[in-house]
C-alpha cells in the first residue's frame, strides 16, 4: 500500500477516449457521487494510472520522471493531484467510505427503488413505453424461426441498450409471451456490486408502467443465509440497469400480476481456478438450494437473466482493439451458449476458466447460477449479436435464450 494515498474506486468506470486529439479516459460513477463524467487526460492521465494502492508519492514522482527522461516534477503537483482526486470522489479513501455510507443509510429508508432510466434511455410516458415495447415484441415474433416453447421455465435477454439489443429483447420476450408467472426471479450483473457475490432488495420496484411488489418473504430467507456472500445494504440496485430493462418487458407482458425477486451477482472471477462450478463453494450452494426451494413452491415461477457477454477492446482494458479479439471472443461466447443449450454447468465454468475470463462476459456469475438452478433442462438459443463502438475500438456480445423445463423436440 503506497504511503497515505489510497487506490481508485472499484466501482467507477474508466472509458477510454480522446480529448483534443490527446488521450484520455472517462470517469463514469454509478453510485452518483461524481454528478456528471469527469475527464482525465494529459499528464494527470499518466499520473492516474500509477495510484494503484501500492505507489507512493515518491514512486510516482519517480516512475514520471523516468519516462519523461528525467523531466523534473515536484511532489507537490502529485500530492495536489491526488487531493483533488478525493475531492470528487475518486479514490477509495475515508472521504468516499463516509460518503458512501451516507447515500446507504438514504437509500435504506425508501421503500421504492425508482426507476434509474425513465425519461433517460426510455419514455416516462406509460402510453409511449407500451407502444415501444409492443412494436419490439412484435418485431421479435417475426423473427423466430420455430414457434415458441409452453414449457419455458428461464429466460435469457440482453440488458444491453435498448436499441443496440433491440432484436434479441424481441424475441427473448416474445418467447414467454404465453407464460402466466405468479413470481419472476429476476437475476442481473451487478456492475457496482463489490466485497460480496450477491445483493438482494426488498424494495418494490417502480417504473412508468406501475409498482412490482416484490418477494418480501423471499428476500428475507435469502438474506438469512448470512455470512459474506450477501451485500449487507441494497444501495447496488438504485442504478442498475440490467433488472430494469428486463422489468419493463415483463410489466408489458404479464401486468402487475407478479411477484419480483431481484438478485445482482457480483463477479465470480477469482473462484474460477478454485472450483468447478458455483455449487462447489458450500455458501453459494445453500444460496441455490434456497432458490430451488422458492422457485419449487411455485411452479409457476420464471427465471430470468438479464446478462451480456463479452466486453473486448481498449474501453475494457485489453491492449488491443475489438476488431483484433472479436473472432475469438465470438468463439468464447459460442462455446458458453453451446454448455448452456446443453444444461452444463461445468462445462460453461470450465469453459471460462480456459481463457481466464479474458473476455470479461459481465454474466458469467449469472448464467453460471442459472445453469445451476435450471440443471438438467436444456436451452436454445434464439439469437446472438455484436455491438461495436467505434471511438473506443471497442464491442460488446449479447444473446438471447430460452430454457425448456422438458427435452427440446
């Protein structure tokens, strides 16, 4: 740990961009706590990328002059820098933990988790949402080559943009349009989720279709199961897109006529070289087994994951661009739906263990804990898309899939 300067947040986004021809990151917060991005760019660049939580202010002054060719540098500037990095409430310092703690125990006292994106990414308008997503879901049904299943007992949708996924939203949804589910697990990536596997809320969900009640008793036996594997606040759902986009397709479908279990799963990288599939570790397997239980007083009950694949290029921290790493992740991804479609868990783990996660898929957490719930059913995959952007030479993969409660015909 470097001398008095604390590490960067975990839970903030670095984009790489350009800023007058220079390069440059973008700071996005998902927590809110940095109001509007902030960019970086120039020589604050270089020195953002040496506060690691291991130099010190010397290291850096060090590291700087040395690449500058011995371009002297005072340690002020650093130490001024770094002070103005807390100020906005970059680093993970005592500033930020205070902070952030206050924004937990505001959250803790609402009972709503509002709708994040309405207005933003999709109409707040109750009469315009349903016309969109009724153009989409119809678009979907036009797609699909064989009918869709009755016996559909999971669901696979991106949560990706909602044009950029535009197609494959279609067709996820299309595929349960006849379902009739008294409760929906609903199961996404927690993108700021850290220090735990999973966060849970009891909150009820609103969006501009309606408040979905959610699973009180539910929530409240998987939070009993204790320990570290459950975020101990819920603050991880305020903005988190990947259970909203799902939401507003299954009030669309199905009305209020269901209860919500909303689970975020944080990343499960650093298990993949320690076990064979999420069951392995005895925490997560109680947490499935209370799943299975909940999901089996109600047969009824849908499984849904709202995930994306893999994230490639420089926006994501590879030394390459996305055109370099797509035929390859392309490969990734087709083997991960391939053990899907076949109900293999450890093949799907054992599969991501192979490339070390070196294409970042942001549901592989969730899938893996699909595949753990929906064993031994069998999927198929309706559809699989890329998109790439070009300022960052950078993509990201997304598919859409239903799982059969009976053998595929």
């Amino acid at each position: 740990m470097g001398e008095g300067i604390p590490k960067l947040r975990a839970d903030i986004e670095f984009i790489p961009t350009s800023y007058e021809g220079e390069q440059a990151v973008l700071v996005r917060d998902s927590l809110g706590l940095i109001p509007e991005p902030a960019m970086i760019y120039g020589d604050t660049l270089q020195m953002l990328k040496l506060i690691d939580g291991r130099n010190s202010v010397q290291d850096i002054q060090l590291i700087i002059m040395r690449n500058s060719g011995n371009v002297f540098i005072g340690m002020d500037v650093i130490q001024n820098f770094i002070l103005e990095l807390d100020a906005i409430f970059l680093l993970d310092s005592p500033r930020y933990q205070e902070h952030k703690q206050k924004l937990i125990a505001e959250y803790a006292r609402s009972d709503k988790r509002e709708a994040h994106l309405a207005g933003k990414v999709y109409s707040q308008d109750a009469e315009e949402l349903r016309t969109y997503l009724e153009t989409v879901v119809a678009e979907g049904e036009a797609l699909m080559e064989t009918p869709e299943r009755q016996d559909v007992c999971a669901l696979v949708a991106p949560h990706i943009d909602l044009e950029l996924g535009r197609r494959l939203y279609g067709m996820a949804y299309h595929s349960v349009r006849k379902a009739s589910p008294r409760r929906v697990v609903l199961m996404g990536t927690g993108h700021s989720l850290s220090g735990a596997f999973f966060s849970l809320t009891a909150k009820d969900f609103v969006t501009p279709l309606g408040t979905v009640t959610t699973d009180k008793r539910a929530v409240e036996r998987l939070r009993g199961i204790g320990g570290e594997l459950i975020c101990p606040h819920d603050l991880d759902h305020r903005h988190e897109h990947s259970l909203e986009f799902q939401l507003i397709f299954l009030q669309h479908l199905f009305g209020g006529e269901f209860t919500l279990v909303p689970l975020l799963c944080g990343s499960f990288h650093w298990l993949l070289s320690s076990i064979s599939r999420p069951a392995d570790s005895p925490e997560i397997a109680r947490l499935l087994q209370t799943v299975r239980e909940i999901i089996q007083e109600d047969p009824s009950t849908l499984l849904v994951a709202g995930v994306d694949l893999s994230h490639i290029g420089y926006k994501f921290g590879h030394g390459q661009p996305a055109s370099v790493l797509i035929e390859q992740a392309k490969v990734h991804d087709q083997r991960l739906l391939e053990a899907l479609c076949k109900g293999d868990v450890q093949g799907f783990w054992e599969e991501s263990r192979r490339v070390e996660d070196r294409y970042h898929v942001c549901g592989l957490s969730a899938l893996a804990c699909l595949l753990e719930l929906t064993e031994p059913a069998q999927g198929r995959v309706l559809g699989y898309d890329f998109w790439q952007e070009e300022s960052t030479q950078s993509a990201v993969s997304f598919a859409a899939a239903v799982i059969a409660a009976g053998t595929e015909d």
